[in-house]
C-alpha cells in the first residue's frame, strides 16, 4: 500500500501561484510513475502532468508553460508548481502514484484538493 497526503490548494487570484505538494509514504517500488490529475464540477477527470522514477516529464498542453511538475526523492514529496494561473484551472487536484510491477501496476490516489481561480 502507498498513501498519499495532498496539501497546497486555496484559493487565488488570475494571474496567481500556487504549490500543491503530494507526499508518498509505504511501498514505494523503485520503477514507478506519480501524476497529477483534475476534475472540474461536471467535468471529467484529466490528465493535468506526470512524471516518472527516471526523471521524466510530461505536461497537458493546457498547462505548458505555466505548471512544472518536479519530485524531492528525498522527501518522497511531487510538487505541481502552478503559475499564472486561470479561472478555468479550477477544479480538485487528485495526485496519483502508480507502481510498476513485473506483472501488474498499482494505482493509488490522494484525496484531492480544491484549488479555486478567482477575483
């Protein structure tokens, strides 16, 4: 099992910043990938940035250039830097760690936080 404690929603300004941070504490695998998703009300869940035991990055095109996605080790703590921010990123931020098995993955979401865009 993996738990995941989510932290760093509110609410902001357009044109605002905030830090989600997501710590991961249990069985962590050594080949595994940590993401961020939303969902907005009557919206579906996407696919907001990932990253992966390697380092590697990948951002939604809606977010390029303004939320970075980066990971302490250390700390087994992903952040999502979320800059310049719009009303239409409202929405609960979920983070999700998956491990890779030899066989299977294994899925694990944290609770979400509500961030809220508005003047």
């Amino acid at each position: 099992q993996v738990q995941l404690v989510e932290s760093g929603g509110g609410l902001v300004q357009p044109g605002g910043s905030l830090r989600l941070s997501c710590a991961a504490s249990g069985n962590i695998f050594s080949i595994h990938t940590e993401g961020w998703y939303r969902q907005a009300p009557g919206k579906e869940r996407e696919l907001v940035a990932t990253i992966s035991s390697s380092g590697d990055r990948n951002h939604a095109d809606s977010v390029k250039g303004r939320f970075t996605i980066s990971r302490d080790n250390a700390r087994n703590t992903m952040y999502l830097q979320m800059n310049s921010l719009k009303p239409e990123d409202t929405a609960v931020y979920y983070c999700k760690h998956t491990n890779i098995g030899q066989f299977y993955e294994y899925n694990y979401w944290g609770q979400g936080t509500q961030v809220t865009v508005s003047s």
